[in-house]
C-alpha cells in the first residue's frame, strides 16, 4: 500500500482504489471526498468523527452521501451503534479488501445519479436520499436508541437531514412513505413522548390526587394483628421500638406480631394523605407536566424499501411522487 501524508489526510492507494484515511476529523469537510473511492475517518475523537460522518450523510451530492465510508479507531465510542448505521463498516485494521464488491456497486449507483437534480433540497430529498443510501448497501432504515434524539431514537441516515426538534415533518415524511407503499416497517419499541414537544426525555412523578404536588412522603402501612389497628408506620414509632398506637403493646416480629400490608403517601403540601397517587410525567425539554395517561404513544419502526419503492428510486419519472410529499 502507497500513502501520501497531506495535512490531516493520508492518501492510500489498495486495489487501484483511492483512498482517503481522514485522521483528523475537525479539519476535513465532506467537499474533499468526491475524489476518492473510499474513505476511512480515525474516530480517536469521537464527536468530531461523528460530526463528519453525518455531514456527510447529510450533503445533497450523491458522490458524498453514498461515499463509501469506514471508520477505524471506534473501539472505545460511546455510538457504536450510530457508527454501524451511518458508515460501512466498523475497521480492524486500515484494509477495503472485504468490502470491494460494495465499492463497486456502490461506485456504479453515484454515477448513474450524479446528474439527476430533478429533486430539488426539499421535503422529499431525505426520503430520497434515504432510500437510496438503504439499496446500495442491501439494509433497511433501522433504528438506533440515542440520548442524542429529541425521543430516544434516530434513524440515523434519515435523522442527519434534519434538525433537533423538526419531529412532526419527519413523521410526516415516513406516514407518506408508508401510505405510498415506498417503505415498509415493522415494530421495534413503543415510546410515551411529551404531548407537547415529542420529547421522550421525561421524569414521571407520583403527585397528589387534592392538589398535584409531587412533593410525597410514603411510608409503610402497619396492621397489628391483636388489635387490629392499621396506621401508618410514623404512629409506630417509638425512639427506637414499635409499639401500638391504639392499645399499647409493644410489636416485636414482624409477620407474627404485625405487618405491612401497604404503602401510604402523604402529600407535604396539603397533607392529604392517600395510597394511589397520580402519575404524571415533567418534560425536561419543554417543562411541560403531562398526565400520563395524556402522553404520546410513538411507534418506532424499523423501514424497509418495498420493490414499489425500489422502481422510485430507479425511474426519475416517479419522482413526482416523492415530489408529492413537499405539495401535501
Ligand atoms: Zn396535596
Ligand atoms: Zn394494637
Ligand atoms: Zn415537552
């Protein structure tokens, strides 16, 4: 193998293939890639990587989205999983050899669409995009859990075309992708998201049936089984003993003197006391407190192209079918 060191890049020549191995994220942007075969991104720091790695998915040039891409260097990544679906492989060591029928194909795709700008950057491209990213590689759109994720979950050479928080579009998209039967999808997890923002970053709280503080105390239920009193454990409690708050007698073991059938909570603010609370959630990304019974119930699914979508893809006349999407 030939390398030619050039600022943060090595030029790597295998197989008659040109190879670009980025070993400094932050100083490459994706413009640099359409003259190679290949490229391999060194994830030594992973954000950066990750950064670029996504612009590139993200560009609208077919010479870069469907740029063949490895990664080298990820076996300490916090995303793996957004590496796996974003690149074409995960590196043991700096060689394509494994991976030259997909260079190949992937090779004879980008020419044949590099000309096409009938789609203009709108609505329809990602789902474009996506679709084809998903047939030149053989894989469905397959979701990845995220903290990253406004819900929990990226599709990630979907997600990369939009920005945080631009849920009810993308939503959109798929819905006409399914409805169109371009797409395909199967269940994969069922998430509650804020009803407000979609965000599934959320902090379910116990609250108060009177008031909806959730500012609880919740403590034991005692029954002493000689009285047949029943309290809450606090009425027990003497210095450092139990005894009955109705007759006196001290409870020595527990499930022969006594027990603890239940919990009890007591509210702090209104001092209700009650043994099923409320539930209801704190969205930390928008502040709003949602009932549960009132939050979002999302599907995530996994997509598929189904061989309708696959003639999309292949006969520019269908586009306006795609095209439909920005019009609807
Ligand atoms: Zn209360
Ligand atoms: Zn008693
Ligand atoms: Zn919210």
């Amino acid at each position: 193998m030939i390398a030619t060191i050039k600022d943060a890049t090595l030029i790597l020549h295998e197989f008659g293939k040109h190879l670009l191995f980025v070993q400094q994220c932050r100083e490459v942007t994706p413009a640099t890639l359409p003259g190679f075969d290949a490229v391999i991104l060194d994830a030594g720091e992973e954000k950066e990587c990750l950064d670029l790695l996504k612009n590139i998915r993200a560009a609208n040039d077919p010479a870069c989205y469907l740029k063949p891409v490895f990664v080298i260097n990820w076996q300490h990544c916090q995303e793996k999983e957004m590496f796996a679906e974003l690149s074409d492989g995960l590196l043991n060591s700096v060689s394509i050899a494994a991976y030259l029928p997909l260079l190949g194909r992937v090779e004879q795709l980008i020419e044949k669409w590099s000309d096409n700008h009938q789609l203009q950057p709108g609505m329809a491209l990602p789902l474009l995009k996506a679709m084809r990213f998903a047939y030149s590689r053989h894989r469905n759109i397959t979701p990845v859990p995220s903290r990253y994720s406004l819900t929990g979950y990226m599709l990630p050479v979907f997600d990369v075309n939009f920005a945080h928080g631009q849920f009810q579009e993308y939503e959109r998209i798929l819905q006409y992708a399914i409805q169109h039967n371009l797409l395909s999808r199967k269940f994969v997890d069922k998430l509650h998201l804020c009803s407000h923002c979609s965000s599934g970053y959320l902090n379910y709280r116990e609250t108060c049936p009177s008031c909806h503080s959730h500012h609880l105390h919740a403590e034991h239920v005692i029954h002493h089984f000689m009285c047949a009193n029943v309290g809450p454990e606090s009425d027990y409690v003497h210095g450092d003993h139990l005894s009955c708050p109705k007759c006196s007698q001290s409870l020595g073991h527990l499930g022969t003197d006594y027990d603890r059938p239940s919990m009890v909570m007591t509210c702090q603010s209104c001092y209700n006391t009650f043994q099923e609370p409320e539930i209801s959630a704190f969205c930390v990304s928008c502040k709003h407190v949602t009932p549960i019974e009132q939050l979002k119930e999302h599907i995530v699914y996994e997509y598929a192209l189904t061989p309708a979508g696959v003639q999309t893809i292949w006969n520019e006349g269908r586009y306006n079918l795609l095209a439909g999407i920005m019009a609807s």
